[in-house]
C-alpha cells in the first residue's frame, strides 16, 4: 500500500467517527437539555465540543488538500448542508417544543453543527480563493 492511499482513508474514517460522536452527543445533550441544563455549555462538554471541531477541522483540512472524503463536485452541497445545520440550531436555541423534540433538535443541531462549521469554513474560504484565482 501506498503512503498516499492512507489520506482518504483517514478522511473518511474522521467524517464517520465525528457524525457518529455528534449524534450522540446531540441525543446526550438533548437530555440535558430537557432536565435544565446544556451538556455542551459546561466544562465537560466544551472538551467534547473542542474534540468534535478538531475532528471537523481534520475534515476540512483532509477536503481542502483533496484527500478527503468531501469532493470539489460535492463541496457546494456540503457547504449548503453546513449552512442549514447552523441556521437550524439557531432556530431551536431555545425552542421549548415539549416534551423532547425542540430539545432533540436543538442538541442534535448544535454538536453537529460544532463538528461541520470547520470544514465548511475551511472550504468556503478554499471556494473563495477558487473563484477569484479563476479571474
């Protein structure tokens, strides 16, 4: 095997363990969220927010160098995915849809959010630099 045919694999391997860690860490923090809390917004969770945004962050960096899982044909759908997910955790923040799913929305919407906002600004930013090198 190759030394460069261990790059996608990382890449994809970090997008499923971030997807999967974000879910349950939303399905967690939903929880908390119904008991009165905000798992993410205490100590503990800010660790397992920072985790999330440098696994995000390895995504990104893994797209940009076009090693990773997300393609340049895929980026604009994944740049709009990023989008949406941040608009919808803004939308719940504070929703109070009882019992569960206002707080299921916005736990799920706010740890994956934290897990794709790196990546969609590092390839946002890498998009931009695209379309002005073309000029």
């Amino acid at each position: 095997m190759a030394k460069n045919d261990i790059m996608p694999k990382i890449g994809s391997w970090s997008f499923i363990i971030g997807i999967v860690i974000a879910l349950l860490v939303g399905l967690y923090t939903a929880v908390t969220i119904e008991n009165g809390n905000n798992f993410l917004l205490t100590p503990d969770g800010g660790y397992v927010a920072w985790l999330l945004a440098i696994i995000g962050a390895i995504v990104g960096i893994l797209a940009v160098l076009g090693r990773g899982t997300i393609t340049a044909k895929e980026t604009p759908g994944f740049l709009i995915a990023g989008i949406a997910l941040v608009i919808m955790y803004g939308v719940f923040n504070g929703v109070t849809i009882k019992p569960w799913i206002g707080s299921l929305f916005q736990g799920v919407s706010l740890s994956l959010s934290i897990f794709v906002a790196p990546a969609v600004g590092l390839l946002a930013l890498k998009t931009i630099y695209d379309m002005g090198k073309e000029v």
